[in-house]
C-alpha cells in the first residue's frame, strides 16, 4: 500500500511516499510560511510520478498552526478526491533521529514554552506548558544522556540540538497497524486554547 506523508509543522517542510515499506519518494525544503508553493509542486510531482496513495498520513505539531492547516487542508483535498484513509500523529513524534527515547522543547509564544518526552515515537509526557524558569529546571533533572531536541533555534536553552520532523519517518510510522493515529476530523495539536479576538462595540 501507498502511505502519502505531509509534515509543515516546522521550519522543514517534507513530502514523502512509502509504497511496500520502501521510501520511494522523498523532498524536503526550507518552509517558508509565507510561501506555499514549494509544497504544492512537490506534490504534484509525486503524484505524477507515483500515482494515488492509499493512506495520508499529516503531522500536526505542535509547531505552526498555518503550515499545520494547510498540510491538512490539503490532505483533505487528496482524501475526498482518492478515498484514502486519512490520518494524523504528532509531528514531534516523527523528529528524524535514531534514539529511542528523547524530548522535544519549543517555544509557545506568550513568554511561555513547551516540554515533551517521546518513548518509542509516541507521546510518553505532554506537550506541557511551562514558564522559562519552570523548563529550565526541568532540564536540569534530566538525565545528561538523554536527548532534548527543539525544532526551532532557541539560543537560551543550549541542550537543545535542532532537528526537524520527518515525513518519511511519519510515512513509516502510519505503516505500524498497531500504532494509534488520530482520526478526522484531524486539527493542529493546540498548546493551549485558542485567543480569540472579539471585535469592540
């Protein structure tokens, strides 16, 4: 079977296709949020060159919410026109790296960040928020081996190395049937509940 990845969630964007366990498509781009277009014409690209998938599998973060909705939006679009199943995983469970067991720290803006632990690329702990203080100390416990990974620069916690989620590591990961995915409708994994701004009167 098929499995088409799509993974906006960060500041690499990747478009991937396993067909009978074998990658047999794979790009990856630096995303810029304000321009789509290198993801459209990937994948147009693959599915010129590799035909429909049977499953799509999205990444939904946490990271950007509008590259996390346009992925969706576009595998939406490839669902209703294939009647592929549709599915999706958390994106920093799909962080491109060989360890087993790591945590994945980011920024949630609000001068608050982010905390996750990942144990056999599902969620173990969180993501949880925390004030810079509160994440900090929480490092400082962690054992020294294990890994902590940010998928953006943030210079003021140096234990963090920069890696970016994976599209052929989520393709992989939807090939698992005993793996738990989300179902649709799919949405971006929220940190907290969305701001909403009410017009004045």
């Amino acid at each position: 079977m098929k499995i088409l990845a799509l993974e906006l969630s960060s500041a690499q964007g990747g478009v991937a296709l396993l067909d009978n366990g074998n990658i047999e498509f794979e790009r990856e781009w630096p995303n810029n949020r304000k321009n789509s277009g290198p993801f459209f014409e990937h994948l147009v690209e693959v599915h010129n060159t590799l035909g429909k998938a049977g499953t799509i599998v999205v990444g939904l973060g946490p990271g950007s919410y509008a590259g996390t909705r346009i992925a969706i939006s576009a595998a939406i679009g490839l669902q209703s026109g294939s009647g592929a199943r549709l599915i999706g995983f958390p994106s920093i469970c799909a962080i491109d790296c060989d360890t087993p067991e790591y945590c994945v720290i980011g920024d949630a803006r609000r001068q608050s960040f982010f905390y996750a632990r990942v144990c056999d690329r599902n969620l173990a702990e969180g993501p949880s928020l925390m004030t810079e203080a509160e994440l900090q100390a929480k490092l400082d416990k962690l054992d020294r081996s294990m890994p902590v990974f940010a998928t953006e620069k943030l210079l003021r916690f140096d234990r963090a190395e920069l890696r970016y989620p994976a599209a052929k590591m989520l393709a992989q990961l939807a090939a698992d049937t005993k793996r738990s995915f989300i179902e649709p409708p799919l949405e971006p994994m929220y940190l907290r509940e969305p701001h909403i701004t009410l017009p004045k009167k």
